[in-house]
C-alpha cells in the first residue's frame, strides 16, 4: 500500500551463538500511507536492540530475542508528557522510546530470536496479540533464501464486531484476539486448556488463520507458523508489504 523510498537505517545487533557473536541487520520499511511507530521488546538475558521506538514517515525505510510490533494513530503527549507518544493502537506506556514496556494489543507482531539452537535463528508473525498492520519479514544477505513470512490482509476491514477496537471517530484500529477479547481459558490456552491436545481452534482463531496462513493464530499454531534461518542473517521488516 503506498508508495516507498530507499532511505535506509540500519541497526546492527548483536546474537550469541555456538560459534561466538555474530552480527544481524534489521532494515525497516513503511508502505503504509501514514506514520508509523515500530515498537521494541527485548527478552529477558538478552543482547539490548539499540533503540526501543522510533518513527517511521510513510515510505522511509530504517534498519536478538524480542518483539517488535507497530504502533499507529499516534500523536505527541501520552503518559510521559513533552516526551511522551499516545497511539490508538500498539501503545507501549504513552512513551516513544518503550523501554522494557510491552505492546498495548492489538498489535500485529514480529518476533525473533537470534542465535538459537542448531545455529538457527527462528522467527514468526503473530497474531495471537490480535491485529492493527499488516507486516513482513523478509530475510535477507546471508538468509536470502530462507522463507518470508506475510500477514499481508487488511484484518480491521472485515474484523469480526466483537473483536474489533474502534478509534473515536468509529474506525476499526485493531482486531483483538479471541483471548484478548473475552479472556477465557479456553480461548487463551491456560488453566485445563493449557496443552496443545486440550487448546485448539476457535472460530475466531480460524478467521485470523484464512486471511493470515503464515501467522501465528493462536498459541499452540506452530506447526504452520515458526519459521528458521542459519544464524547470521539480516531481516527485512515491511509494514503494508
């Protein structure tokens, strides 16, 4: 969606593995027709990602175990005053860097961790947080030939009503998960329901599944939805791919 220019930065971190530290390369891509501001979660014990938020303009491009995921509708002010970011949907604390604070969901995610076993590293889109953007991971440099992963679909469009979060003008900012939305152990995979044997789909989960088959549905989807490549490869992060 939209149009794209090649201005790239690029964020050089740093995984560990068997065979010592070796480098990766996110590049980051904004084809949407607005802002947006990627957020970052880095996992416990883990190599820090150089920043925790940032803005992307529309058509910018910019370049470990974590999260990232992006926020939209945003505008200055939040939780941390002159400094701070407030958006509809993605939020992480009203603040622009987001500093150990997790996504406000629904978000769409990008998840990784690098340097894993077997020298992989292994990566995934989920939406098991629910969903605001439509998102890509492409690897690249030395994993050019390893798989990219979709969530292309527009999911607000067609989100079904009890799922859907709404901007104040009415508009559709997110669709929430079925755990998200009703908070059940059956739908969030926990309490009896907490085996991938006793949790299995939802007709909601479905729904997110047809239009996202690459993407993380609901907790126990991995079979279809985590993907490997050998460590030491750059990934490509496309929002409105």
């Amino acid at each position: 969606m939209g149009t794209s220019k090649t201005i790239l930065l690029l964020f050089y971190l740093v995984s560990v593995s068997a065979a010592g530290a070796m480098a990766a390369t996110f590049v980051f891509r904004n084809n949407c027709n607005e802002t947006i501001y990627p957020g970052v979660q880095t996992n416990p014990r883990r190599p820090a990602f150089p920043t925790t938020g940032f803005q992307l303009q529309p058509g910018v491009a910019g370049t470990w175990a974590g999260r990232i995921w992006p926020r939209h509708r945003c505008s200055p002010g939040g939780a941390s005053g002159g400094g701070g970011l407030s958006c509809a949907s993605g939020d992480c604390a009203g603040r622009l860097e987001c500093a150990g604070a997790g996504n406000q969901p629904p978000s769409t995610l990008a998840e990784f961790a690098l340097g894993g076993s077997g020298g992989n590293d292994f990566y995934d889109i989920s939406n098991v947080d629910g969903f605001n953007v439509p998102l890509q991971i492409g690897p690249a440099g030395a994993g050019a030939g390893c798989a990219t992963v979709t969530c292309g679909a527009d999911i607000n469009a067609a989100c079904p009503q009890e799922l859907a979060l709404r901007a104040a003008d009415g508009g559709t900012v997110g669709c929430k998960s079925a755990c998200l939305a009703f908070d059940t152990d059956e739908h969030c995979c926990r309490g009896e329901y907490g085996t991938p044997g006793r949790c299995r789909p939802s007709r909601y989960s479905e729904f997110f599944k047809h239009k996202c088959p690459q993407a993380y549905s609901y907790a126990y989807d991995d079979r279809t939805s985590t993907f490997t490549c050998a460590t030491g490869a750059g990934y490509n992060i496309v929002f409105c791919p």
